[in-house]
C-alpha cells in the first residue's frame, strides 16, 4: 500500500509535568506499558522471523558457504543446491517489468498530476488504486487463461519475426518465460508506481511550473525538465517500492514462469524464480539439506526486499519533504 | 458496522463450533499421480461413513514423504517407494516404522506432438533414454526410425517436454530411465525432482499437455489417465521382452504379475521395466504411507477400516478411471500386513 | 511562429498526449481483469458453487462453500490477532513513544510489511505447524494476521497523529488523564481513519495465496473446529487454475471474480468511509 508511508508532521506525546505516581493512579502508565507491550511485539516479530529465517538455514550455509549464490545446479537427487538460476530469473523478470512499468507508470502519473483536472485524477487514481488491490493470484489466472496463449500464437512470433536477430528474442515460442513473467509482473507493479509518483509529482511546489512557464517553456518543457528533475528522488523511490514488490512476488510468477532452472540470455526462455520455487519445493523437499536451502532462498528475497524498501523510503521521504518544505516558504 | 461484525463473529463462531466435533477428520497429503482415484475413494468412502471426513492433498510423493515424516499429516502417498535412508529418519524419529500398502497401479506413457505424422510411434529403450539425455535430438534419428518403418519422421528438433516440480510422475520415469540406461543411472538418477539434462519444464499436468499440445514436434511423459482424459498421441514402448507394447489396464496388470508373486513384505518394490512378453514398462504401484503406531485409537481404526474397504470394494472403481486393480495375491498379504498398524 | 517553436509546440503536445494514453491504459487493465472475471466466472457462479463442497477430480458440479467459509475464518482469525497488535501499537507510537523506541518500531513494521508473502509463509509454518505437526486455520489466520499488523499500525499512526492537538490539549485541561484523552477523544476523533485502515489491511490479506500454501493447506470437506487443515478461495483458485479439468478452470474463473469482488468492495466502502470523515491532511 503505498498511501500511507509519508509522516504527517509530528502531533507529539502531551508530556505533562505530573509525578509519575500520579500518573500511574490515573492509569496513564498501565496504558503506556499496555501499549508499549503491543508495540514491542512488532519488534520482536520481525526479530523472531529473522532469526527463523537464519536458524532454518545453517546447514547450506556451511556446506555450500558462497558458492550457493555462485553455482546454477539445482539437484535435489544428489544434493547439489546452487541458486543463481533463481536469482538470474527474479532479477530478469523484476528488469523486464521496470522497463515495461516505468515509462507506462511515470507517464500516467504526470498525466494525473499535471495535465487531468482534480476531479478527474481522483477519480482514475480511486481506479489505480482499486488495482493495486487486485490479489495476486488473480492476475496468474488472468496470465496462464489469457496472457500465456497471446503471447504463444501472437506475441513471441511477432517479436521472433521482427527482432529475431536478437538473442533476446529466440528460441522456440512457448508461452511460459520471463518475458510473460515480466509482463504480468509490469501489470501488476505500475499502480504503484503511478500512485506513489503522482502523490510526488502533486508535492511540487506551483511556483516551479510558473516559472518556467513564464521563461518560455512549453508545457511538456516545464514537466519534463523542471518538475520531473525536481520530484526525481521520490519518483526513484516509487521504482524502487516497485522493484521490491515484483522481486517478492509469488503466485503470478509462479503461474507463467515456466518453472524451470536455467539461465538463458532468451527471454522467450522459461526459468524460475526465487518465490517460485520457495512455493513449488517448500513442502515436498525431503531432504534437510534441500528444505534448508530454500530456506536460504527466503532469507535472500528478505534481505533484497529490505534494502531496496529502505532505499525507496528514504528517497520518498527526502522528496516529499523537499517538496513540502519549499512549498510552504 | 460493528453489529454486523459483531453478528459475522457470532455466526462464524457458532459454526466452528457446531463442527468441530462432528466428525472425525484425518489428513492426508502426496503423491498426485493417483489423485483422481483418491479424490473418488475419500469422497465415496465419506459417503458410507458420513462421521468421516479424509482429506488427501496432492502436494506430490516427496511432500508426502515429508509431511508424514514430519507428523503434520496422518497419512502419506508417493509413486516412489521410500528409501531405506528414508525409512531410518522415520524410525528414528518416531521409535516405530512406516509402512507401505500399494493401492492401484498406473503408468507413464511417451506422448508427443509431431505434425503430419498420425501413425502410432514405437519407441525403443534407447531412443526414450537418448532422446531424455539430450544425445538424440533430431525426429528422424536412426534411433527412432528403425523403430517406425514406414512412417517418414522429420528432421526437426525434438522438444524434451518435463514435469518440473517434484512429481510421481517423474519419479517412474526416471526409475524406468534408470534401468534401461546405465548413463542416466550414473549423471541423473532417479527420484521425484531431478535435474534434468536437457528440456522445457512444465508445472503441473496441465501446463505440460498444454505445451505439448501447443509446440510442434514436442516430447513428453505425462500419466496414463491424464493420456486418455485430454486425448494426447502416445507411443508404444518396447519391454524387456523385445516387443513394443501399447500400456492400457491389461499390460499394466501384465507388469505387476511378476511382482506379484514375490511381493516383499514391505511392499517397496519397482516393476518398471518388469519381465513377461506383455508387460508394459514404464508401469508402477502408487503406495499409502501409513505409521505403524498411532497413539490416537479412533484415527488408527479409521484408516484401517479405509484400507480394508479400498483393498475390498475400492478396487472396482479403478477401472473407470483407466488405473488397474491390484493382484489378488497383494490384496491378501495387504490384509495381512494390516495387522502390524497398532 | 519559427519552425523551432512549431516543434516544440509539437513534441509537447504530442508527449502529454502520450502521457495521456498512458494513464488510459493503466486504469483499463481494471476494466480488463473485472471484464474477463466477469464474463468467465459469472457464467460459473450459481446456488451450488456458494453452498456445495468439491466433488472428486474429474467430475462436473460441486462448490467451493468449505473454501468460502474457510477464508472467511482465516480472515477473522488474522483480524482478531492482527488488529489489536497494529491498533493498540500505534497508540503507544503516536501518544507515547519517544523518539528512539518509534523510530525502531516503525522500521520493525516497515520490514515486517516489505517481507514477501511467501517468506511469512515460510515463517509460519516453521512456528506454527511444524511445532504442533498440524496444519490448521489457526495457522493459515497467523500468517495472514502477521500481514495485517503492519498495515493496520502505520495506518493507524497516521489517523492518530492526523487527530489536531488543541483537541488532546483541551481534553487534557479539563483534567482528563492520558489514556482517558485517548480512549474518549482522540481514537473517536480518528475513527473513521482507523476502520478504514483495518478495512484496507483485511482487503489486502483476503487475496493471499502464498502465506496459505504451507499454512492451511487445504481440505476437500467442511474444515471442522480451527486445528485441521482448511480450504480457503485464494488457493482453490490456484490448485484449480493449474488442474487439466475444464470444469475446475470454471470454478476458478468463478471464485477469482467472487474473491475479486468482495475485494474492490470493501476498498471501495473504505474509502468511502474516510472521504466522509475528518479531513486528513493530505502530503
């Protein structure tokens, strides 16, 4: 949900001057404590998690060490476990649904932003926010009954006929693949984008688009090289938010990835991803060593997601500040 | 909004409640290879016995070995026997064993999709094994061909087609692999997940008939009911014999006769590749995972009293759905072997 | 008008068009998935598939009701466990957290919120199920509920701190003590923000997937009591959707529009709800 991460100014604790056995009879300190338990507990969660997370994982740990990040062998028979085909296609398919979802995204937003009048920019940001909302299995559905065959019979072939000389466009049609994962991923990923940049984008002080409207600049000038350039962190932070949410996606990829452990520089390629095959193997590893590895691969997608969420927040935050604080003055 | 909330919560309550103890409910999990028998057995058995209710996910043969290894679930399924090493973490796990009771057999047949050719395709034991080791590659390899006189193959690529998450499926397949190829033996092996040498991987039955279905000149393995239902080509396969044999109910009960006779008593037993002129072979018994100790005497009778009736009357509804009934001589060491779950 | 200006004119124009044609796309992939959900589900839906459970693999017929009230249990349990936490813990942040403890707290949920589902999957069944060898709706609700707390608490903060303060002050001068401003004007005053970030978060969780694979598991009959494993709609929809059976493609068309539905339902009675309430300043 990308509404509500920005702070509103804080309203602060009322502290009041009362002795502490004052406040303890009125209760105030049974309720701070009661609060606090509650509050702790979101810490203490997130700690515990961490930690399942690294306990479940020693064992590939030791005996893979580095190498697990390193080695594109996946052999639950002989105990082989090596996840670079994993990281290879999350990274692949996260990539391919930027490329698509950034421009798309970034476009709508300074559509709703710049150009719609209020009325209508709530009303389709009401819509973009409806489909954030979409669940994502529903969007597998969607992808394996209607995406997978248009880009079988359609899609792929007109890209092999047209591109074919690239490599990234060769090999046989199957459907399934990173480009169809990237695809469903983009869908998916550009409400946030357009929500979290439109939000930005609003942020921007008037005074900058006068001015530049005053120098002479087009409309289209004034957008692209006063006000895009001045929310560019928060927009950055938006990708990123989006980044964070396609690498970490589970159900749809899982639909249309193909499933399968290569690394290939086609993106017609089926391959696999990290949530993928957490969700494929989790409950019928057999092996320690092979649970405890997928394991792994769920502490690898946390620490991902992590820093590119820190990333993200803390370019929105140092935007929408920016914004906000100029645009008082 | 509040009431209402408040009423949902009453209600939702009251119905967990009211059903919590009205029947008795034992989960299952594994294989899904023979799903579609289960799913009819649980729900007709349910019927009979309306107090209860058995629940069989197909989470495929290594989560069944898994889960009952773990204790999340009652009972297991799998395609593929457990191994002895298997069998060990069991015992040691819970201070008593796991036991085996075939149910039904079933096969895995060679289907493809190759355009312009409508003849029924032989395929010899090297050319499976060669094809599936990525050494045979072209339709109209010397391999293949000798086999089809008379049919003119093309000289296109051959799409390997496989299951890519962990499958029975896949486990008799490659068992099969295993015996009649020394290489695959050796570089693979066999098991439920593998990492296969060449090929396109395909989640579920589904994806994979869709593939096939949908990628000329395609080759793949999927179960034999799954074959018939969506009415996909597929081949003959040559046995030990030397004689190249379509799998339907009678050549599969074919492979099991051998097996039958010296059944071992803990029932792990692999009748690929099986002897007998008319076997089929890439044939297998689908087994239940059942604990021999189970501390709670209700589920423990249920399960029995389930395997009774499955090993009984059960077995005249496997024809229906293209799986063959067990040899008479299983059932009764079956019966017999139901005696060690206390 | 010089040819360079003419240009410009002409790249601007023709960008804002585009960026035009892009928010026209976006917002249509909703009508798309609501169009297809409901030209392929409503074909689906009748009496049977809200009331009759699963019938075996193959066969025609049947309904998906134990998934229906199996969701709908996970989601009340997840809501018991989830809300209180996010709600009484933004308390403690908004009113009277200092510094340092907030800033961890919020980082906490902030983590806890960009953790994927299927991590928290994997999380509860390591606490949950594997622990009381037992996949249950109990286990299915704690890892949904785990989602929801989060979502509930920055809300939440937000709402509370959007609450103006002359009103804790003037509460405070009558000589109301902390937790009575609290409990009889502040949380009032945010109220209709509150319920419509607990709205949100159940919205958020009631399409959930990947958290239930290891969790509830799933169960062709009515899942008795909370300790047994439990159908839910989010992975009926999946097991159904990969299965070679067109009459279980239906199903899933039909349960993806039905889960789909209450979805965009309850986001749009949220927002409803807040657009009537207190004003919150928007940043």
């Amino acid at each position: 949900m990308a509404t509500t991460t920005n702070t509103v100014p804080s309203a602060g604790p009322v502290a009041g001057s009362r002795s502490f056995l004052s406040r303890l009879r009125q209760g105030d300190e049974i309720a701070r404590m009661i609060t606090f338990l509650f509050a702790a507990s979101v810490v203490l969660v997130t700690l515990l998690l961490v930690f399942e997370l690294w306990q479940g994982s020693v064992l590939p740990r030791h005996k893979f060490g580095f190498n697990f990040f390193r080695t594109s062998v996946w052999d639950p028979i002989f105990e082989q476990f090596g996840a670079l085909p994993f990281i290879y296609g999350t990274l692949v398919t996260a990539a391919v649904s930027l490329l698509i979802a950034v421009p798309l995204g970034i476009g709508a937003a300074i559509f709703l932003a710049e150009l719609a009048p209020a009325r209508v920019s709530d009303t389709l940001e009401f819509f973009i926010d409806l489909l954030a909302a979409v669940p994502s299995v529903i969007y597998g559905v969607l992808g394996i009954f209607i995406v997978v065959p248009l880009m079988r019979q359609y899609v792929q072939p007109a890209l092999k006929h047209s591109l074919g000389f690239l490599p990234l466009f060769q090999g046989p049609a199957y459907g399934v693949g990173f480009l169809t994962a990237g695809i469903v991923l983009a869908i998916m990923v550009i409400p946030y984008i357009i929500s979290v940049s439109r939000e930005v984008l609003l942020s921007v002080p008037r005074d900058q688009r006068e001015a530049a409207l005053s120098l002479g600049a087009t409309r289209w000038e004034s957008t692209w090289k006063v006000v895009v350039p001045f929310a560019r962190a928060g927009i950055f932070g938006s990708i990123f938010l989006a980044l964070a949410r396609a690498l970490g996606e589970t159900m749809a990829v899982t639909m249309v990835i193909g499933n399968t452990p290569v690394i290939s520089a086609s993106l017609f390629s089926p391959g696999y991803s990290i949530a993928a095959v957490i969700a494929n193997e989790f409950t019928e590893a057999t092996g320690d060593l092979h649970t405890e590895s997928l394991i792994e691969l769920g502490l690898v997608l946390f620490i991902l997601t992590f820093v590119l969420n820190g990333f993200a927040r803390l370019l929105i935050v140092a935007t929408s500040q920016r914004g906000s604080g100029r645009g008082q003055a | 909004m509040k009431r209402i909330t408040g009423l949902l919560l009453v209600v939702l309550a009251v119905a967990g409640v009211l059903r919590a103890d009205s029947a008795l409910s034992i989960t299952g999990a594994g294989a899904t290879f023979p799903y579609p028998m289960y799913s009819k057995w649980f729900d007709e058995y349910h019927k009979k016995n309306a107090n209860l209710e058995i629940n069989y996910q197909s989470i495929g043969s290594g989560g069944g070995i898994k889960q009952v290894t773990e204790g999340t679930v009652d009972f297991g399924a799998t395609d593929g026997p457990m191994n002895d090493e298997q069998l060990k973490a069991f015992q040691d796990k819970h201070g008593f064993r796991i036991l085996h009771f075939p149910t039904v057999l079933g096969a895995d047949v060679p289907s493809y999709n190759l355009p312009g050719v409508s003849a029924e395709l032989n395929f010899t034991q090297e050319a499976i094994s060669g094809i599936f080791l990525g050494k045979i590659t072209k339709w109209n390899d010397p391999a293949i061909a000798a086999a089809n006189k008379g049919v003119s193959l093309p000289a296109n690529d051959i799409v390997v087609v496989h299951r890519s998450e962990g499958s029975g499926t896949t486990y008799i397949w490659t068992d099969y692999l295993s015996k009649v190829s020394q290489e695959w033996k050796t570089k693979v092996g066999k098991g439920a997940s593998v990492n296969w040498p060449v090929g396109l991987g395909a989640k579920g039955n589904e994806s994979l008939a869709g593939t096939i279905k949908n990628t000329p000149n395609s080759f793949g393995y999927v179960e034999l009911i799954y074959a018939i239902q969506n009415s996909m080509p597929y081949g003959r396969v040559r046995n030990s014999s030397g004689a190249f044999i379509k799998a339907d109910l009678v050549s599969v009960t074919a492979a099991a006769a051998g097996a039958a006779k010296d059944m071992p008593d803990d029932f792990r037993v692999s009748i690929t590749d099986a002897p007998g002129k008319t076997a089929y072979p890439i044939s297998s018994f689908t087994w239940l995972l059942v604990p021999a100790n189970f501390s709670d005497a209700t589920k423990r009778e249920a399960i029995k009293g389930f395997v009774k009736w499955m090993l009984a009357e059960g077995q005249n509804y496997t024809e229906a759905l293209s799986y063959a009934k067990l040899p008479k001589e299983v059932v009764a060491k079956e019966l017999k072997a139901l005696n060690d779950v206390q | 008008m010089s040819p360079r200006l003419r240009w410009r004119k002409f790249v601007s124009g023709f960008m804002l068009t585009m960026t035009g044609v892009c928010a026209l796309v976006a917002v249509s992939v909703l009508f798309l998935i609501l169009g297809y959900l409901a030209v392929h589900g409503g074909a689906s839906i009748n009496w049977n598939f809200f009331t009759k459970l699963p019938v075996p693999v193959g066969e025609t017929g049947g309904g998906l009701a134990n998934a229906i009230l199996g969701s709908a249990k996970m989601l009340l349990l997840a809501t018991i466990f989830g809300v209180p936490i996010g709600f009484f813990g933004a308390i403690y942040l908004a009113e009277f957290s200092g510094g340092t403890t907030a800033f961890i707290v919020r980082y906490a949920a902030d983590l806890l919120n960009g953790v994927p589902s299927i991590v928290i999957g994997i999380f509860a069944y390591s606490l949950v199920v594997h622990p009381f060898k037992q996949y249950s709706t109990l286990a299915g609700g704690f890892a949904l509920g785990l989602m929801m707390i989060p979502i509930t608490l920055r809300s939440t903060e937000e709402f509370l701190r959007a609450v103006p303060n002359p009103l804790r002050e003037a509460a405070m001068a009558l000589g109301a003590s902390k937790w009575k401003t609290i409990a009889t004007v502040i949380v009032p005053a945010a109220y209709r923000g509150i319920l419509t970030a607990v709205l949100l978060a159940f919205a958020r969780v009631a399409g959930e997937t990947a958290p239930l694979l290891f969790t509830a598991l799933g169960n062709q009959f009515w899942s008795p009591g909370w300790t047994h494993p439990s159908a839910s709609l989010p992975v009926m929809i999946f097991t159904y959707a990969l299965a070679p059976y067109d009459d279980w493609h239906r199903q899933a068309w039909a349960a993806g529009l039905v889960l789909l539905v209450l979805i965009l339902v309850i986001n749009i009675v949220a927002r409803a709800i807040l657009s009537r309430g207190i004003a919150v300043p928007r940043s």
